[in-house]
C-alpha cells in the first residue's frame, strides 16, 4: 500500500501551473443578491477532509459542517450469509429453464447487509446581538473560485458587515473571518448543534468544545421495516470532537456554558477545527480508534499561531496548485437579453434596477439564480457554462485530497441523519463517475483516494467471493461505504436483485486502475499495486462465467443495473443471462489486464488464456429497433427511458465500442440513445453527455449539457425526468448528488479531447455553440499535456507537451502540420467526416506546435 501511494505521489505536477487565473477574474465567481433559502442554495467550500455549506444569512449564520470520516457503523461481518453459495447453482438452474422468477427469488436468499451512511457533523451558528434581518441592505454574497472563499456582505445603517469562509488543507480548519466596517461594531455569539448525540461545554481557555458520538447503524433512507433505523450503542460507533476559538485583536471574548460571546470587535477570526475516531476501513472506531481529541487540539492550536492573512494565503496557495492547471475559455459576448420587467443587480450593487427590454446586460453582472433562469428559457451564456466546468473541478479539488476518503455520492457535504442512498459509494456508475475526469482535468493526484480504497474493497471484496460464491479473487456489488462494504445487500432478503444482486463491480473500479497508469505512465504503480488488483477482479470472473449451450461465456445471473425487462410472457423480470453490461465489462477487464501483461512482461501462459476467454465471449447484439441489446434476448422494456444506460459501457467509458473502429455497434449505441431520450435523472444526463460526445456528435452532447444546466427548485425524490442543477450548480438527480457534476465536467472534456484509443483526438465532439474558444492544461493518456485553441470551429492551434517521451499520434478533422518533426501521415473517414492521423516520436519535456497545414 505504501508504495501505491508513493507512486501516485510522485506524479509529476503540470508544467504550466504558472498559467494562472488572475484572483480577481470575475467570470470565475458565482454571486447572488439574497441569502440561501435552503441548503441547495448555500455555498459549498472544503478542504477533502472538512466539508461546510455556508447559507450567508445576515442576522444568524448558518454554516452546516461535515468531516469525511465520520460515518455511521464499524467494520463490516464478512461473512453475514454462510447459506448464501448453495443457493447459486439453483438459481442457475433456474434460469436455463428461463424461469426468471425462480431464479429472482433465490437470489434474495443471497443478500447480506445494507451498507452504512455518511453522517452531518454539525451546524456552526454566529448570530447578530439584536438580530438584524430586517435591517440589512446591499446585500451580496459569492463563492470565488478563484480562491476557494465564500464570502457574505451587506450593510446595516453606515456599517458594512463582510464574512469570508474558506476550508485550509494545509492548516485542516475551517476559517470564518468577520469584519466590520465600523470599529467596535461587531458584537455575536458563536455556538454549535448537531444531529448526532453530544455533549457542548467551553473550555478555561475560551474555547467551544462539542464531544459526540456517531450511531452504530443507519438504515438507508429508502428502507423503513426497522422500528428502530438509527442505533445508538455506548461502545459502538465513531466519536468525534469539534473545537471553535475566536481570536479577536481589540473585541471582548467571554463564555457562557455553551456558547462564546464577542463584544465591542471590528475584526474577528473564527477557527473550527474537528477530528474522529476513525482509524482506518478495518479498525472498530470505539475500541481501536484514533484520538479524535489530540487530532482536533492540535490542528486548531497549529492554526491559531497564523495571523488571518498567513492562514489565508497558505489556504489560496494550496489550492491554486491544482485549479490553475486548467484555464477554459469560450468567445461569450458576455451578454443576456434582460426583459423589462426584471430587475437586475450587479456585483458591485444590490440596488435593483430596472431595464427597457431593449437593453442587453452582462451576464457576469446579474445574479446566477438570474443566470440560470435565463439560460432555462433558452439564452445563451458561454460564460456560465465556462463557470460551471470550473466549478465541478473546484468541487473535486474541494472534497477529494490524496490521503483522504474518496468523494461519496454528495461529495464531502450532507446535512441529512439518513441522507439519499445513505450518500454512499453507489459502484454500479455513482462511484466511478465521481472520477471520470480526474485524470483529464489534470487533477491526478485526486485520484488517489478511491486507487487506495479500491484496495481496501478487494480486501474485504475477497471474502465475499468465497464467502457468498465459494469462488477465487475478490468481487464487489452496487454498494460500498466507508468500511469497503463489498457483499450483496438487501438486509438478508429484502432488497430487489435489480441493483442488490449485481455483482461485477469489481470490473468496473478495476477500470480506474488500469485508466491511471494509461495517463500517467508509472509502471511501478501498475506492477506492484493495480496489475495484482486487476489480476484479483479477473480471478472472480474466470470463476464466475460459465459456457452456454454453443460454447460462448456468459455471466449467469446478470443483471442490468436497477433496469427490468419484459420476458416471453409479458411479466416485468430484472434477472436473466448475459447482460451487456456484464459483458462489455469484462471485455474492458481482460483487455486492460492482456495489455498490461505484455507491458510488464508477466505470464505468457495467462495472458493467452485470457485472449482466449475473450473471444468467446457471449457477442453483443443489435436488436430489431437497430439498438444495442441491453439482454441476451431482444426483451420489451418496462421503462423504455430509463436512467441507467449500463449497456453502453463500451461506448463510455469503456472502449470496445467507437465509430471509428466499430462503426455498426456505434451506430446502434447511437440509436439505443434515441430511444432513452435527452432527459432523465442529473446525473444520467451527465453520462449522456459522454456518450454523445464518444459518438463524435458534439451538438448532441451540447444540447445534454443544456438540459443539465436547467435550474431546479424541487427537493423531492425522481426517478425519471427533471434533473438539472440546483441554484448553487449542485447536480440534482433530484435530490443532490455530486456525481452528476462530475459526469458533466467528463462530458464536456470528452467534447473537446479524447485519448482512449491511443490517440490524442483534438476537438472530437466540438458544439457549434462553442465555435470559438480555447482551453489550457488537459492531460491525454500517454502523458501528453494538451493546450488547444479553435475558432470558427477548426482547430487553429495545440500544443502538446510530452511528459514521458515516446510516440504520439494526433487526430484531427483538417490537415495539420507539427512544427519539427517528421510525420507518418494517414487519412481515414468515419461518419461522413474526413480525418488526418499524424504518428511522431516525442523527446520527454518537448512541446510540439500543431497547426493546420
């Protein structure tokens, strides 16, 4: 494990990390003129490990706090079903008899136990002597990610009130600095509350102490045959402590039993510092965990050493290292039709004013909730789509750090005791879509955190293979959690096979292994840690596939993720044989492990096995609507638009399926996306948008990003329709989930550069909306950094930047020339487009210009 680390540390950072963002570009801040009215309206900020969502209230601030180990339960019983493997060759049995219910009822006699659920630390409150909500005025508040800094303003008779909030990864605190424009007019308490069970007291030395505990167990919010769904036990569960000071220069600090007055202030500095007893995914948090205490005194007595502007340029520094790698700009005339009858506001104003309808303001210069409601109605606003690229990479900056706990379905950020799908790591998309542009938003090193639990899950993964299938190697099923949950859940029965049975997740995360290594190129790290990862998930798949009655391997029982289908007799089925899903990814699997075999030169012997094993594979099939199969048969669908479109996996993100090299099955993919249609949940519109872009059709992807960016006010739970955004950019599937954000940020990459094929492919899927722009700092596999300038569409120049030598192939969709080098030139066609492929070899460190010819 140590060496894995290692390796993924020693990638090297961007060159161009100077290409810096100028702080106070105000295309790159998100601003408003009213308060949060709810939490999808607060601003986010974190630092990996502590997460806060700050509401900007005037009078009484809220800023909602999460740490990203404190969860509910302890380390997982492996072995929760010592009847599950007699079951398995009864359900198989059943299904050759094409008894779908049979077979569906055995495998609910398969199932373990539920996973457990990321938990709300606390609330951090700062109220206002007196109150002060009716007498605010100019009021504004912003997230800058230029700096990574929430900020709150408004004035109260001759008094400018100003609030920052930043989350420091190099001094783990939370900072809250309030100024007041007046001197001695600060007066306000400080306190905290929590959800979870807690003692709140102040310390001799001016400070707020909450000590607490986590519950044993939470049911999934979805899962309501328990009494009792939270459990609380004294020896059971993770502590957690949270310490507040305030450090003031000329104000009075004083305390009460559970709270801390300022009186007479014009500047204060509030430090939040909190710690837990979590000691790692095997570790029982009460009896063998770490000193949440020591860890919560000590950063907040490091932090309080640092005068406010050295904690806030140590904070601004840090982050920067990593958002500055990418720079995304499109030719936005920067201007949104305004009609009469709304008032708008300006950064540098609240004061509403209203506009003739002839009148075009700049988009910048009205609120984003205006923003937004405009670009619903159809405006046009390059700059908020600009802004949102951005702001899915700070988000992934902001809740992903190596060292940490890998990004959960919201990310670092939950207010809920039993959040939606107890905001765990969902494996059969959610998990890996939270990761799918790392690596080409050159944040590569935020990779790290799910390589190292993807260990943790084969770990305890292993287990479940003998324990539940009496088979080798390691699997996983569509949950996981903090504690590497990898069995079937369903609380021994009760969960339905479509999402609880299906068991090829361990294909899936074995994806990011292989995808790492292909853009960073460290054979250390692909030896010591992903080949023997890879070369586990394989082991339970060799096992698992069985012969059909022609020979050809299929998986038996397959699923679909959470999908259904109609068999021969008109009743709605979710377990058959053969899933495409389950198919195309051990197709991916045996590929990237053949490859990786050959680089590392290991065992002739396996690597011809698996060569052979994949040939037989059960084919894929087009079906009689001309789409990709999703079964072994060509079954009616019971929700013909469903989210899930886990059969194109070899289209995105897999790459068993391109137009380029297989233009029929892409053809099919393509209509099989018809038929789901351009709506869905947020996040399923996220994956869309890939899927499009890896047809090569970019206006089809811009029109899903459109929709994705459509702004919603509902808090409900959809299966369907109606996803979009939440006015402060969060993903709502509804309700809020981060993996469509970062499904987003992945689409809007693959529109402008794709690699997969071993090519650096400039400008694959580019939008005519977008005919003019330029982006900096994307990283291609192969290691090649990528700068790509374009205007009226054609490419117009790139630069590439060779990281580690070697040869580099370069598509585009017009004749090119690359400055210094000899080319081996082909021409080929796919779509009724013409492409140039140049083949070169690079020198490590060396720029190549590429321009049209």
């Amino acid at each position: 494990m140590k060496k894995m680390i290692l390796a993924i540390a020693c990638v090297a950072l961007f060159d161009g990390c100077e290409k810096a963002t100028t702080l106070d570009n105000p295309a790159l801040k998100m601003w408003y003129d009213q308060p949060a009215g709810e939490w999808v309206e607060a601003l986010p900020v974190g630092n990996g490990r502590l997460g806060a969502m700050v509401f900007g209230q005037p009078g009484k601030e809220l800023i909602q706090l999460n740490e990203e180990t404190l969860w509910t339960g302890q380390p997982v019983n492996l072995n929760p079903n010592p009847e599950s493997p007699k079951y398995l060759p009864q359900v198989r049995q059943a299904l050759e008899k094409e008894d779908y219910t049979k077979a569906t009822e055995l495998l609910q006699k398969m199932q373990g136990l539920y996973t457990e659920s990321f938990a709300p630390l606390g609330d951090l409150i700062i109220e206002h002597e007196g109150g002060i909500e009716g007498e605010a005025g100019d009021y504004y508040r912003d997230l800058d990610l230029n700096r990574a800094i929430a900020t709150t303003r408004y004035k109260v008779g001759e008094t400018t009130f100003t609030r920052e909030v930043f989350a420091s990864a190099p001094d783990q605190v939370i900072a809250v600095r309030l100024e007041a424009s007046g001197k001695g007019a600060l007066d306000f308490g400080v306190t905290l509350e929590s959800q979870l069970h807690n003692t709140l007291s102040t310390s001799d030395d001016l400070t707020l102490v909450m000590n607490g505990q986590a519950p044993a167990h939470a049911d999934p919010s979805y899962f309501n045959q328990n009494a009792e769904p939270v459990i609380y036990r004294d020896s059971a569960g993770q502590r957690f402590q949270i310490l507040v000071k305030v450090i003031t220069d000329d104000g009075e600090v004083s305390a009460t039993p559970t709270s801390l007055r300022i009186a007479g202030a014009t500047k204060a500095l509030i430090l939040l510092s909190a710690g837990t007893s979590f000691n790692g995914f095997d570790k029982d948090p009460f009896l063998e965990g770490r000193d949440e205490k020591l860890i919560a005194r000590s950063y907040l007595e490091q932090a309080a050493k640092l005068d406010y502007k050295t904690l806030k340029d140590r904070h601004i520094a840090d982050y920067r290292t990593y958002f500055d790698r990418v720079k995304f700009e499109l030719n936005d005339r920067g201007e949104l039709h305004t009609p009469a009858s709304t008032p708008a506001s300006t950064p540098s104003s609240s004061t509403s004013s209203s506009t003739s309808a002839s009148t075009s303001v700049p988009a910048i210069d009205l609120p984003l909730s205006k923003r937004l409601d405009d670009y619903l109605a159809g405006g046009d606003d390059k700059a908020l789509e600009t802004l949102y690229f951005q702001y899915c990479r700070y988000l992934l900056i902001s809740c992903s750090r190596p060292g940490g706990i890998p990004a959960n379905l919201q990310g670092i950020w939950n207010r809920e005791m039993r959040p939606p799908w107890s905001s765990n790591y969902t494996t059969n998309i959610n998990f890996q879509m939270n990761y799918w542009p790392v690596e080409v938003a050159n944040l590569s090193e935020l990779h790290e955190p799910m390589l190292r639990y993807i260990g943790h899950m084969a770990q305890n993964g292993q287990h479940t293979a003998q324990n539940f299938y009496g088979m080798k190697g390691w699997t996983l099923h569509h949950n996981s959690d903090i504690w590497a949950q990898t069995n079937p859940v369903g609380d021994m029965g009760k969960g339905w096979p479509s999402w609880a049975n299906w068991g090829m997740g361990g294909p899936w995360v074995a994806q990011h292994l292989f995808e790492h290594f292909r853009f960073t190129g460290d054979t250390l790290y692909l030896r010591n840690y992903a080949y023997p990862l890879m070369r586990g998930a394989a082991d339970f798949v060799l096992d698992w596939l069985v012969e059909d009655d022609n020979g050809r391997l299929i998986t038996s029982p397959a699923m679909s993720p959470e999908n259904s289908f109609f068999d021969e007799q008109g009743k709605n089925q979710c377990v058959a044989i053969a899933s495409t899903c389950d198919l195309t990814l051990i197709w991916d699997l045996f590929t990237n492990l053949i490859e990786a075999s050959v680089l590392l030169g290991e065992d002739d012997t396996y690597t011809d096995m698996l060569l052979e094993k994949r040939e037989r594979l059960f084919p894929l099939q087009i079906g009689a609507k001309g789409n990709l199969q999703e079964w072994h048969k060509d079954f009616d669908e019971p929700e013909p638009k469903h989210r899930h479109i886990s059969h194109l996996i070899g289209l995105y993100p897999g790459r068993q399926i391109h137009p380029l090299t297989t233009p029929e099955m892409a053809d099919a993919c393509r209509r099989s996306l018809e038929l789901r249609g351009d709506d869905g949940t947020g996040w399923a519109l996220g994956w869309k948008i890939n899927t499009w872009a890896r047809l090569l059709d970019g206006d089809h992807a811009y029109l899903l990003l459109r929709n994705l960016l459509r702004v919603t006010r509902k808090n409900g739970t959809n299966y369907g329709s109606g996803g979009g955004s939440y006015l402060n950019l969060f993903c709502a599937h509804p309700p809020f989930q981060i993996d469509g954000n970062f499904g987003g940020l992945a689409g809007m990459l693959e529109m402008l550069l794709q690699s997969h094929l071993y090519e650096v492919h400039l400008l694959p899927a580019l939008p005519s909306a977008w005919d003019e722009g330029h982006i900096e700092g994307l990283r291609a596999r192969g290691g090649f950094d990528v700068d790509i300038r374009w205007k009226e569409g054609k490419l117009t120049e790139a630069k590439i930047i060779s990281t580690l030598g070697g040869t580099c192939t370069v598509r585009t969709n017009l004749p090119v020339k690359i400055g210094g080098v000899e080319c081996h030139t082909n021409e080929s066609e796919a779509s009724g487009v013409k492409y140039y492929v140049n083949t070169f070899f690079t020198s490590k460190g060396t720029t190549y210009t590429v321009k049209p010819n």
